[in-house]
C-alpha cells in the first residue's frame, strides 16, 4: 500500500500523532557554534543552523526523532525547515542544499523503518519544507508595492533542488508547513508535481498554514477557508494549522478549516504564548487536556506539536487522545470555490 492510502487508512482507525520541532530540541542541546559547524570549511557563524546539524551532527538529529517515535509519533518531519537555497543563503551555506536534505531524509527514514520493524506500526517520514524568508505576494518596501525580490518560477526551482533530494533520501510526504504567504505554497506544491511527473509518480502533499493574527489570516491574507480554497486543487493528503498561537487561541480557527476540508486536518500547535524572554511555559498537561478538547469536538485526524513542544508534550497529547474517535472526512458537493482573501462558493 502505499503512503497516503496507508496514512487515510490508519487515520479512520484512531487519531494519529505528529512529532515535535526541531528546534526546541536543538536549543535544549545547548551547541556552540563549533558543534553546528563541525569540519565543514564556512566563512560565516554556524550558530542556530540547525538544518546543517543533519551533516555535523546526524547522532543528535536521530536522537532527537527517536525521542519523538518512544513519545508515540507516527509521523516524523524532516530537519530541513530552512534547508532551502534562499534561507541557506544566509549562512554562506547554499552548496549544501542537496547533502542537508539527503542526510535528513535518510536519518528519519532509518529511524522509521527500526521503529516499524520493532512493534509492526508503520510510521511516515514528512520531507519538510519551510517558507523561506522571502514573500511572492509582498512587496519589503513599502515605497514600491510591485516590488519583489523573487519571482515565481526561480522560488519554484529552490524548491525543486530540496524536495529532489528529500524524496531520494525516502520521504513517504512533502510536508509545506508554516505557510504564511499561499503564493510561496503554490510554488513548492507545483515543484513537488513536476518531481512526480519527473519520476514517473505522484508525489503526496501535504499542506499547513500558520496565521500571524488572532483574526486568522496568513500574512498574505487570506483566512483558513479561503486558504483551502486556494490548494484545494493539489489534494493534499492532509491541511492544517502550525505554530501560530497555542491551542486555545487556534481552536476557532480548527474547528472553520476542519468544516471546509474534505481531506484530512492535521494540526500541531506551540507550547502556548511566548513569555517576556520569548520561551514557552505551558505543561504537557495542559497542551494535551486543550487538545483531547478538539478531539472529541471531532476536529482531528492528526496533531502534533510546533515551538515549545518537547517530547513530554507529544507523549501527553498521544495519551490524551489515545481510544477517541478521529474527525470524519466528509465529501463535498460539487461547487464552484473561489478565493481572494476570503471565500467565495458558488453551486454547479
């Protein structure tokens, strides 16, 4: 079977579990810029890139995902947040690209397949992909609003060079997380089409949005219906929510794309609001108790965790929705959906 008929399969059986970040665990690490940078010949600081840990570091990188598989995740993201050319750019570290996404995909798929092996459960490996720190949508100045310091085909492209090598390290999905500008998005679901059509295969998809405001809008807009409306074309596998706020503050914004999607949510918030220092203080008690609430509103096929969240908060959330009946994947009518920055339907 392969892994989206695998995933919506184990998905109608019991709500399914996503790791944690990276990052948190990196920080927790307490590295100094020697670890990050390891042999590797760099003219910049190497502190805070921790996609390049998948090359300096791979122990660190493998112990951190099996942290999240004994929490109980079945889906492990890929270290590769920043993994792209625009943002590895910023460290001098662009020609990496390709050995960053090969070393991480493989660290994963290893660790998925022992896990498998061990107790017979498959798990999936998401290739990760971040927004970068470039906008398609925006213009960074505010004196020349058709202004851009990319365009479409070359963000495509950088895309293209990281799923490439994520899919040949054997991810299982192409995870676009974090969308703040649904233009970026379009551009790396279109790159991850032509990397199926380029091998012969469709290349599963799925997709998260993060909103920058409690209104529930991405950067570029557009609320989480009109979002939907907007990849709905693509057919992810799953669509959802990450980072943004913490559970409470998503919940109104779960429940409205959880009633637009016919396909499978999957959300994974922070650990809360940041404090004053910018750390997260919510226990896993509390992130788990919040999120059972979602559950059995019938909100969920899967959730994991995003900034703040620590294997302790995967392990919570696993057992607070342990037995609960996953959402219900309700197929639509046949409607004309449009979208600006809001939603418009229209019947056939």
């Amino acid at each position: 079977m392969n892994a989206a008929d695998a995933l919506r399969s184990a998905a109608k059986a019991r709500i399914l579990i996503k790791d944690g970040p990276y990052g948190t665990a990196v920080q927790a690490l307490g590295l100094a810029e020697a670890d990050y940078r390891g042999t590797l010949e760099l003219n910049r600081d190497q502190k805070g890139n921790n996609d390049l840990l998948n090359i300096t570091r791979p122990a660190d990188i493998e112990a951190i995902a099996q942290s999240y598989v004994e929490a109980g995740a079945d889906i492990l993201a890929t270290n590769t947040f920043n993994a792209n050319r625009i943002s590895q750019a910023d460290y001098g570290a662009e020609h990496l690209v390709r050995e960053i996404n090969l070393a991480a995909a493989r660290i994963l798929r290893a660790v998925a397949d022992r896990a498998e092996a061990a107790d017979g459960r498959r798990r999936f490996v998401a290739g990760a992909l971040g927004p970068t720190n470039k906008t398609l949508s925006l213009s960074p100045k505010v004196e020349d609003p058709g202004f851009r310091e990319v365009d479409f085909d070359g963000v495509k492209a950088v895309y293209r060079e990281q799923i490439d090598a994520l899919l040949d390290g054997g991810v299982d999905f192409i995870l676009i997380e974090t969308v703040f500008d649904t233009l970026n998005a379009k551009a790396a679901a279109f790159a991850a089409a032509e990397a199926g059509d380029a091998l012969g295969r469709e290349v599963p998809v799925m997709m998260s949005m993060t909103l920058t405001d409690l209104s529930g809008r991405n950067l570029s807009g557009q609320t989480v219906e009109a979002f939907w409306h907007s990849v709905r074309h693509v057919k992810p596998v799953t669509v959802g929510l990450n980072c943004s706020f913490g559970a409470t503050e998503l919940r109104p914004h779960v429940q409205a794309l959880s009633g637009a999607a016919d396909t499978l949510t999957m959300v994974y918030p922070n650990a809360g609001l940041p404090n004053d220092l910018g750390a997260y203080d919510e226990l896993p008690e509390t992130t788990a108790k919040l999120i059972r609430d979602w559950a059995e509103q019938g909100l969920i096929n899967i959730v994991g965790g995003c900034c703040g969240t620590t294997p302790a908060h995967i392990a919570a959330m696993a057992r607070a929705v342990e037995g609960l009946v996953p959402r219900q994947v309700v197929e639509k009518p046949v409607m004309m959906r449009l979208s600006g920055l809001e939603p418009a339907s229209f019947a056939a």
